[in-house]
DNA sequence: CGATGCCACTTGAACCCGTC
DNA sequence: GACGGGTTCAAGTGGCATCG
C-alpha cells in the first residue's frame, strides 16, 4: 500500500504552502489537490483524536478543506498555513461533537442508540491494515485517552508539531500544552513507551485520499475566489 | 571545547470548578 | 464542604545549536 508521504509529486514538493496558495489566488484552481493531498494525513489523525467515527471525520475533512478555500483570500500569510487549516478543522470537528451532544439529550431514546453505537465495530480498510498487534495496541491505547489529551498527543508526538503550533491550533495556553502531553504520556508510558514515535497509525491510505481529493476538487472548481 | 541562550519538559503548588 | 480533575504559574533541568 502507498503511503500519503508518497504521494506528492517532486515537482511539487519543493512548494512551501504560502506559495501554492499565493498561485491558487492567482487562478491555479488545480493546486489546492496539492494541498489537500499534503495535509490528508495529518487532518486525519487530527480529526480521529476528536471524533471516533471515520466516515465523519472524512466529511468534517471535506468541509474544512472547502471552508480553507472559500476563505483562502483572508489567509493573512502571518501564521503557517498548515495552523490555519488544521484550526478550521479543529473548529468544525468540535461544532460537530456539540452538535452531536445536543441531538444526543433530545433523543428520548439515547441510551439504546448509545448500547448500539458503542457495540460496534469499526470494520474499514484502516483496521484491516492496521495488523500488527503493536499497532493496535497504540492505536487503541491512545483512543483511550480522554479527548483533550489524545488530540494534545495526536498534534505533538505523532503530527510532531511545535507547541507553539499547538498551543495556536487547539486554542491552549503553552502551560497546559506541556501538562497534557506530560499526563498523556504518562498514561501512555506503561504500556507504548518504545512505540509513541510510531509513524505508522492511522493512516490515511492512497484511495481514500484520492476520494478525498476528487470530492473537494469537485466543489472546488466551482468556486470562484479570484 | 566551554559558555551561553533557547526551547521543551518536568514537577510541585495553588487555584478553580463541577459533582456528590 | 470534601473531593477529584483540570488549569495556571513558577522554578528547575536537560538537550541542542551557536559562538568565541
């Protein structure tokens, strides 16, 4: 199976973002595939530290992506591009779990839909790939972790992103950065201490980015932002 | 090669807030 | 009011890059 990583082309990859954006508002409409293709992997890891259903993190996804480009004219070229997209994600993901919350206290039924929902399991092309036990096992243990501490770990450790990048993405003060990761890891170290550099989890594999890339490329071209 | 500064991490203490 | 969990602040430590 492909990795994302791989999938950019060479002439391409030597784009910092702030110069494709600066050719997509100059009409490269085709470009904004780059971005999305660049940045799959990480929304996705993102999204999944937030919401445990992947087909909504894939919508959220498509959102956000459209989002970032209906307003790509306002991107300030001041933060890092990466920052700006990943908060719309973030801002989209958590108006998803309100939303969520709220239809969840008006259901009368909402402990049935609960038994159901939490009973069952998750059979996608992520799972099958994820085969090794290891694998599993962090995937697991870190799915585990309360919300605001996995999407701490997710966007540090494994998204290897600065804390100060951190600290602008999820909307946190650098101190509870630090503590959430310190107490993450802590709950994590028992068992997955050799394995939290582990590059491999949750991958976002080469079709479903193409999905991905051809349903937002479709709205896309529709919009005009020029 | 040691001094220095920066960045990140760790830890403890104090405080806040919601729950029982 | 007690308790637990979360947040904030401050101080100390370690790793790393840079400079003289």
């Amino acid at each position: 199976m492909i990795r994302l990583d791989d999938q950019e082309d060479i002439a391409t990859k030597s784009l910092d973002d702030s110069k494709i954006v600066q050719e997509i508002l100059e009409g490269k409409k085709d470009l904004y595939t780059v971005i999305i293709r660049r940045y799959n992997q990480r929304l996705f890891r993102i999204g999944l530290s937030i919401i445990d259903d992947e087909s909504v993190i894939e919508e959220i996804m498509q959102i956000a992506y459209i989002k970032a480009y209906e307003n790509l004219e306002k991107f300030r070229f001041e933060a890092r591009f990466s920052t700006w997209l990943i908060r719309i994600l973030v801002n989209e993901s958590l108006m998803y779990l309100k939303r969520r919350e709220q239809t969840y206290k008006r259901s009368k039924n909402h402990l049935e839909t609960d038994v159901l929902q939490s009973s069952v399991e998750y059979n996608t092309p992520l799972k099958e790939m994820l085969n090794s036990e290891l694998r599993t096992a962090l995937e697991s243990s870190i799915k585990a972790l309360p919300e605001k501490y996995r999407t701490v770990f997710i966007v540090r450790v494994i998204e290897n992103m600065s804390v100060a990048e951190t600290m602008e993405c999820l909307e946190l003060t650098e101190a509870s950065v630090k503590v959430r990761l310190n107490r993450a890891k802590i709950m994590l170290r028992n068992k997955l201490n050799s394995y939290v550099q582990n590059e491999e989890i949750m991958q976002f594999y080469k079709p479903r980015c193409d999905k991905m890339v051809d349903a937002v490329m479709k709205r896309v071209l529709q919009i005009d932002i020029t």
